[in-house]
C-alpha cells in the first residue's frame, strides 16, 4: 500500500483518520498514527486552549507522524494558524473554505497541507493554491458535504484527471475492498470518518454510537442545504428540520430549530433525538465498537485480500 501518499506523510499506511468535531480527540488520532496510518485532530470542536492541550498530549502519545484537520470557516481561525505553526505541527488538513489564504503561511513554517473539496473545479483551484495533496469527499460522507452530491466514485476518476497532485478519497469507504475501489479510481490514500468515529477511542457519546451502529440503508440524508449541507441520522430533529425544509423555511428560521451547540449536544453529549447527530451512509455496514488497532487491521486484511482475488491468485 506504499504511494506517494505515504511518502508526502511519512506514514505505513495510506489511510488517514478523519478529523471529526467532537470525535477526533487525541486519543483517537494517536491510535490510528501507531496503527500505521495518519490521525487528525478534529479543530473544528475546539477552542485555542483545548486544541494546544491535544496537541501536547499527543506529542506524548506517538512517534509516529499526525496532524490537525482545520476548517478555515472557524470563528477563531487567525488564533488556530498561529497556535498550529507555534506548537510545530507539521501536517494540516483544511476544509470549508478556501486554502489560498493559509498555504503559503504553512509552507513558511515546514507544514504540509491538504485540502478537502467535492469537486474537480475546486482540486483545480487548490493546485494553483499549492497545496500538496487534495481530498476528494463524496456525497455518502457524514457532517458537512458539497453541495454538488457527487458520489465518491464519480468524483475520483474527475478529480485524478483534473489534477496531478496524490489523490486521497473520502466518502463511503468502509472496507479494504472499497479502498482498493477508490485506488483502481485514481486515488491513492483513503480519508475514513464513520468507521472511527464509532471506535472505542473517540470521544463521542456511547449513545450516539451505539445509535448510528443500529442505522440501516437510508437512515441517513443530506439537508440544511441552506445553512452548510450536512448528512445527518434521522432523528427528531432531523424530522423537525426535514418538515421545514419542504415548507421553503428560510436560514433563520432552520437555525432556530438546531438551537445551539447542536452538534456538540448529539455527538458529545448523547442526545440521539434533540442533538446533530452528523455521520456516513457507510455507518449502516457498522456491527460493533471497535479498537482502532482491530479496525486498521482489518481493513489491511481485507484489501490484500481483495487484490489476491482480482489477480486470481
């Protein structure tokens, strides 16, 4: 599974965790870095102070190579940038926005950057950002998506023409046979969510686990198009939501229904009908809470497994 993905991060295994609010916890990321693949520090559900306490408790946790997942949309981001470059982070993964505003910083302090889009017009434009590897999410991807719903597999093969930078695929990837899916596609690493967000490292709530485990096909569904496209379990609030939505409610009135904090209170805190509970379509294939170790195991097997059987050896 050696690549160019692998060389850019230093890391075993072209397989990076994703940095999830309220789920990628140093604990978390640290598991996945000493299982051989990349862990990220989810930014997102952190305040300057919190993330520098992650930061030095992962620096105790692993050797291994790790960085911080950055959406550029955060209301403290100027204070994120520099605290990142001040602690000597030196992988940074940024999402919701554009990468042209912090790139170049990063490259000034030996930090290497990756960029989450949904698109090919935006893996275009985050080349002429200098960015050194993009990631390319589908549409089956749990919390904030792009708004062109574009499944995975369509938007690969896009993605690997439009650009030559390493290609890392998220979105639905659950097994080591849709790994190798996404590398027959053009894709040379993997961004996995869901199947770690449901570890026994993270740091969501057991009853927000435990209730995305026992979603079936079609538990899932993409709204709040209005606000920051999200797929989130239907629950009462994505009901809630959904009824609006049909009656052409407006941004405020969409944000009066999620109420504050709505993530934190589904993901964090357990409330599995009032919260945001934001996961994958792949989380219907999920049967049980796993240990990182077990799960990156697993994903290996079954992808040697998976290419032994296309060769037909």
């Amino acid at each position: 599974m050696k690549n160019r993905v692998c060389e850019l991060f230093g890391i075993e295994k072209p397989i990076i965790a994703g940095g999830m609010v309220w789920c990628s916890g140093w604990r978390l990321a640290a598991a996945v870095s000493n299982a051989g693949g990349l862990g990220l520090l989810g930014a997102g559900s952190m305040h300057p102070e919190t993330l520098q306490e992650h930061i030095r408790k992962m620096k105790e946790a692993t050797d291994k190579p790790w960085g911080i997942n950055l959406p550029l949309m955060y209301p403290e981001i100027d204070r994120l940038v520099q605290l990142i470059i001040d602690e000597g982070v030196k992988i940074v993964f940024t999402s919701a926005g554009s990468p042209k505003k912090f790139t170049s910083r990063f490259h000034e302090a030996g930090i290497k950057v990756a960029h989450v889009v949904s698109s090919s017009l935006f893996a275009r434009k985050c080349e002429e950002a200098g960015v050194d590897a993009v990631v390319a999410e589908g549409f089956e991807a749990g919390g904030h998506n792009g708004r062109e719903e574009t499944t995975t597999l369509t938007l690969i093969p896009q993605v690997r023409r439009a650009t030559s930078l390493p290609l890392i695929a998220a979105g639905g990837i659950g097994s080591g046979e849709s790994i190798l899916a996404t590398e027959a596609l053009g894709a040379e690493g993997v961004q996995i969510g869901t199947l770690f967000a449901l570890s026994a490292e993270s740091s969501a709530a057991e009853a927000f686990k435990q209730r995305c485990i026992n979603t079936r096909e079609g538990d899932t569904m993409l709204c709040l198009k209005k606000i920051a496209p999200s797929r989130l379990v239907k629950n009462e609030l994505y009901m809630r939501i959904a009824e609006a939505e049909a009656k052409g409610a407006e941004v405020e009135e969409l944000r009066a229904i999620l109420g504050q904090a709505a993530t934190k209170r589904g993901i964090f805190e357990g409330d599995i009908e009032n919260g945001e509970l934001e996961i994958g379509q792949i989380a219907s294939a999920v049967e049980a809470v796993y240990p990182v170790s077990t799960i990156m195991e697993r994903l290996a097997r079954e992808y040697q497994e998976a290419k032994k059987r296309l060769l037909g050896e």
